[in-house]
C-alpha cells in the first residue's frame, strides 16, 4: 500500500462476547489482516503494549484463540491528566479451514505486531505438473 | 470487599481513570489536534509528564519526535507492506503518514526529553523546566 496518505484514525474495538466474563476489564479486538499466500495464511495484529511473554496462541478444535496481556504495572505511579483511548488486552479468536496444517502454525511479535503463519496442508499447495 | 481481589483491580481502576479524563481540558490551551493519529494519553509522575501512544508497526527509524517551547511534534509514516502474489481476505490495519503537535500547558526542558518505543508504544518522558517548577516558598 502506498504510504503517502495521511493515516486515518480508528479508535479501538471494544470486544462484543456472547458470554459475559466473571472478571472487570475491558478487552479490545486487536486489528487484524488476514491473507493467503501460496503455501500458508497469515494473520497479522496489531497488539500495542503487549511483550511476547503475555501472548497465548491456543488452538481448539478449529477455533485459534489470540489472546495478549497488557502489564499495566508500568502505569503505576502515573496520574492520567487527559487521555483519548482507554488500555485493555487484546483477544480475538478465528475459526480455521480444514486445509491448514495444525502441527505448523508459527507466531512472531515485532513492534506491537503480532504475525501467525498457518501453514496449509501439502494437498492444498499448488503444484505444477510437469508433462512428460 | 472484593471476592477475587487479583490482578485486575488495578486494571479496572485505570481504565476508569482513563475514562474519567476523556473529556479533560487540560490541553485546551494550546492547539493539540486532539483526535488525530496517534492517540495520546497524557501521564503526571510528579513534576514530569509522560505522553503514551500506540504506534503499532511503526519502526523506530520511521519515527520523528521535536520539541520547541511547549510544543511536542510527532510525526512519522506507517507502512504495511505485504510480499508480492498475495490475496487479502481482510484488510484492517492502515497505512499512511501522520504529524501531530500537541502544545502542553507547561515548559519543558528540552535537553531531559526522553523518548522510548517498545512493543508498539512510545512513551516521550517530558521533564518540566527548573524555572517552570512551583517553588514552596517558606512562612515567616
């Protein structure tokens, strides 16, 4: 994408549960690309705030669940005196298709930005047949 | 009392803070460009203050910090590249450049600015000026 355009504002999604959760807190659905390469699928978000020790990656059944912790103990000791987005974690869950390999998913974080690669099973990579 | 007293009090606690000053006055004086990218929440810790915002995918080198007088300009350009034979099934995340000044209701003193970016967040830490300090003057 070009970078040239000034960069639009988006305030952040607060996540909507069907179940309500037994803990105060507010969760945040984390910005999200998703798009298919030749081999995989990659999903790309963007959890500011969040180091790689607090980000759990679970996958159940075909449910894959990212969830990232904010450490709000370095807010201690801080008086907000104006503020224009609220903190919260980050959570997020996809349902996967069946052509992606379970055993190979991979997760990276880099500035905020957290990258999964999901394999997909060797049947569903293209291959080229070559005529003999 | 709280039943589960745990990690998520203080979390609760700040993000009402965080709520409490969303309609704040503090940067009325200045022309702030409030609701610009990035976002920023202004921080006291003590006589300092502290500007935190969520910059995610922003490299360092990308980054521009400038303080003049009471004024902070952040500006910096935000890319998303993706490699080549691609096809987006969603596409959430934006692109583009941004520069914002926020003029703060006190002086800094320039030569203490700090500026830190970690996971997505940059943090400028903003010491008030020495002559800028209230000074307790004592009761004869």
């Amino acid at each position: 994408m070009e970078p040239s355009q000034d960069l639009a504002l988006r305030q952040k999604q607060e996540v909507a549960t069907k179940e309500e959760r037994t803990v105060p807190g507010r969760y945040y659905a984390p910005v999200t690309d998703i798009y298919e390469t030749d081999n995989g699928l990659m999903i790309v978000m963007e959890m500011p705030g969040v180091t790689k020790e607090r980000v759990t990656v679970d996958l159940q059944g075909d449910v894959l669940r990212i969830e990232g912790q904010i450490d709000f103990s370095q807010y201690k000791d801080m008086e907000p005196v104006y503020t224009e987005y609220n903190i919260g974690h980050f959570v997020r869950t996809f349902s996967l298709p069946g052509k992606i390999d379970r055993e190979k998913i991979a997760a990276q974080l880099e500035d905020g930005v957290l990258t999964l690669t999901l394999l997909k099973v060797l049947e569903a990579q293209p291959r080229r047949i070559s005529i003999s | 009392m709280a039943l589960f007293p745990g990690p998520f009090d203080p979390l609760l606690r700040l993000q009402e803070a965080l709520d409490a000053f969303r309609t704040s006055s503090w940067l009325d004086t200045g022309p702030s460009a409030a609701g610009s990218y990035p976002l920023c929440n202004v921080f006291r810790n003590g006589d300092d203050y502290v500007i935190i915002t969520e910059v995610p995918g922003v490299k360092k080198a990308d980054l521009g910090v400038q303080v003049k007088g009471r004024t902070v300009r952040l500006s910096g350009t935000k890319a998303v590249d993706y490699a080549e034979k691609t096809s987006v099934h969603r596409r959430e995340r934006l692109a583009g450049q941004f520069d914002r000044a926020i003029t703060l209701p006190f002086e800094i003193n320039p030569e203490g600015v700090k500026a830190e970016c970690r996971d997505g967040i940059l943090a400028l830490f903003l010491p008030r000026a020495e002559a800028d300090k209230p000074r307790s003057i004592a009761v004869t």
